[in-house]
C-alpha cells in the first residue's frame, strides 16, 4: 500500500533525514520527495509517498507513533492520506454545460479517480445531463426567502453522502460561510481571469472593447473573500483583433474547463498545500 504524508512546518536542519529515516525504520519505500522552503516566512513543506507491506501497516499506530517522534518536536502541520482511497466529490452546477461536461468524461474514461454521489443545482436545466451519466441529481433553488433552508438541505445531502470535496463547475451562486467553515480548502472554483479589471456579467464583452491580447482561466480555493482564495491552477491564451466576441467566449470557455480539470487533479492527489491564502503545488 502506499502512503502519502504532507507536512509543514517551521523550517530547520534535519526535517529530510529525520523523516525519511523513521519511514526506513517502518519499513517504508519511499517512492517519491518533493519539498520547498519559503524563505520569506521561514516555512518547509514536504509532499511524500512510500510503499509498506498492507499486512504489517497500522494507520492509528503509524499516526500515533509519528506524532509522537516527529510532529511535535519539529512543530508539524501534517496529514496522512493512503493511496487508492477515492474521495467523493460533489459537484455543483447552475446552467453552463461546458465544465460539467468535461469533469464527467473524464471521470468516465477512468482520468479522475473519485466517486461522484451527486451534482446539485440551482436550476433544473442540467438534470439531463446527470441522467446520461447516471448520477443523482438535487434541484436546490436558491432566493432570499429559502437560503437558509436550502442550505440546510446542501449540508445534509453533503454529510448523508460523507462528501470529501466539493467542485463548483460553473455554480452561479454565492457560498455560505456556513459551508467554507465546513470544507476549508475542499470548494474549488473556476472563473474567468479577467478580474478584478473586468468584473459583471459580461466580462468577455468588456475585455473585447478593451482590446486584450490575453485571456485566461483561474481555479482556486474558495473562502469568504469572492473569488480571491488560494490560487491551485491558472492558464492563458493569445487572443487578437482578429477575434470576435463569441471566439472570446469560445476560447474562455475552454480554458475553463481545462484548467478546473487539472485543478481537481491536484486535489485529489494530495498535490496541493494552503499556506497563508497561496498554495504550494507539488510536481
């Protein structure tokens, strides 16, 4: 079987050898390294991964016995995650097609390797989507007069459903904090990376009068501040007078959808770190 571990920690001599020479001592094979130091604050970071025999692994003892020799002498933030275990991911969604569409054909050619309980809305308009694909679908209408029951209702189908993670696929309704309390660092987003220049409705229209010569996606972290959480995955592509709107929106929408994907990638290979509101993304 294999482990992964995550760590940081404040930054010291020794952290590497004293690590890797407690997994040796398991009798672990460490299979993968991978580590950074952020100068500015002092801080080490490891992502980790090494192979035991299933029959002599303890996850409690391990947890317990590490705690004790490592994590607190050397001040750890750290976590245990084992390999092959899918988490569940609940997917959100409002009315746009294009990133929900991609996340299932992915997920159907065996690229994501999660369990998907449920997609939720606020709309009915993609319920024949989640029917195609053969996954329950929730219709939650939101309005000033129900969002507390609604939201209710979100957290219990997300705690009956023992959800890891949430992905919100182009979902066009705002997060309660209630929820962000719940999934920290588990809700990811993707938008459009034309703000804070070009915010509202119609930013590619906006970008478009302004002439742009880049246009890109951003996936990141949600927390109460509108879209500005933790970065995961961001990319780009060249755009020139010769493009009208829609090619705007084509190409916008596209990025979109790529960059969510490998977004949602990272997570779910215990790839990504949150450090003060960025995040660190392992190779």
């Amino acid at each position: 079987m294999k482990v992964i571990l995550l760590i940081n920690c404040p930054d010291q001599a020794g952290i590497i050898s004293s690590v890797t020479q407690f997994l040796h001592s398991r009798n672990g094979n460490i299979v993968y390294l991978d580590q950074h130091v952020d100068k500015s604050s002092n801080v080490f970071f490891m992502r980790l991964e090494s192979e035991f025999d299933t029959e002599n692994f303890n996850t409690s003892t391990f947890k317990k016995i590490f705690d004790d020799v490592l994590a607190q002498p050397y001040q750890m933030h750290w976590s245990l995650h084992l390999d092959g275990l899918k988490p569940k991911m609940a997917l959100f969604v409002s009315k746009y097609k294009h990133c929900i569409y991609d996340i299932l054909g992915r997920h159907n050619a065996g690229e994501l390797a999660v369990d998907i309980p449920f997609i939720l809305s606020n709309h009915p308009d993609l319920r024949f989507i989640a029917d195609q694909f053969n996954i329950p679908f929730y219709h939650l209408p939101f309005s000033k007069e129900n969002s507390a029951e609604a939201e209710d209702r979100q957290l219990a189908l997300l705690s009956e459903h023992k959800i890891d993670f949430i992905v919100l696929a182009r979902y066009m309704q705002i997060v309660s904090s209630r929820l962000i309390a719940i999934y920290p660092n588990k809700i990811i987003n993707i938008h459009h990376s034309f703000l804070p220049a070009f915010a509202g409705a119609k930013p590619y229209h906006a970008a478009f009068k302004r002439g742009v010569k880049i246009i890109g996606a951003t996936s990141h972290y949600v927390t109460s501040e509108l879209d500005e959480g933790p970065i995961i995955e961001q990319d780009v592509t060249t755009v020139s007078h010769l493009h009208s709107i829609p090619d705007f929106i084509g190409k916008g929408m596209d990025l979109e959808k790529i960059v969510l994907s490998r977004a949602i990638k990272l997570h779910i290979l215990r790839k990504t770190m949150v450090y003060n509101n960025k995040t660190i993304i392992f190779s």
